[in-house]
C-alpha cells in the first residue's frame, strides 16, 4: 500500500524563516562543543607526551616539580576557560534552572495572595 499523502510544507515565511535561525543557532552550538572535545582531546594527548619527555630529562630533578608541570597547569587553565565558554551559560543558570525558579517565585506570590 502507497502512502499518498503529501508532506506538510509550511507556508508562512516569518515560520520559515525562525526555524532557520533555530537550526543556525543550534549548528553553531554543536560546533563549539565539538571543537572543545577536539581542544580537549589535544590536551590530554599532548600533555602526556610532554610529561614523558619531562620524566626522561629530570637531570636529577624531582618529577614532583613545577618545572614538569608548568605546561600540564597552564594550559589546563585555557581548557578550563574553554569549557566555560562552551558549556558555562547552561551549565548552572540555563534556561531549565530560570522556568523553575520564575515558577518557584510565582508559587511564592500566589501563596501571600490566598
């Protein structure tokens, strides 16, 4: 049996229009969460590099030291700023944590109005 129906196509161009700025939107997300993991990724691979070279070089200097460590900290802070800036607006106060808490406000008010 032939399904005989044909699709849906909306007409209304200021629709149209939104749902193409919702997928631009939602294209441009996934490419700063990807080139994050990429970031991420990158650092864990080439840190452990570094801190094997590190540990054949010691020259009779503890492994614990700052010096073995510098680029592990330093750039782990850029990593860390990366994340932040991909993941931190939704990661506390996204849109999610903002309803409950306008709808937790609004329960408050209704219970001084009864």
């Amino acid at each position: 049996m032939e399904n005989n129906t044909k699709p849906y196509i909306n007409t209304n161009p200021e629709r149209n229009y939104e749902r193409e700025e919702a997928y631009l939107r939602a294209e441009k997300r996934v490419k700063k969460i990807v080139g994050f993991y990429w970031h991420l990724a990158s650092y864990v691979v080439i840190n452990i590099f570094i801190l094997y070279l590190n540990s054949q070089n010691l020259n009779g200097d503890p492994f614990w030291s700052f010096n073995v460590f510098s680029t592990v900290f330093y750039w782990g802070i850029g990593v860390f700023f990366h994340f932040i800036g991909v993941f931190g607006s939704n990661l506390m106060f996204g849109k999610a944590w903002e309803q409950r808490k306008i709808e937790k406000y609004m329960e408050e008010d209704n219970k001084r109005w009864e």
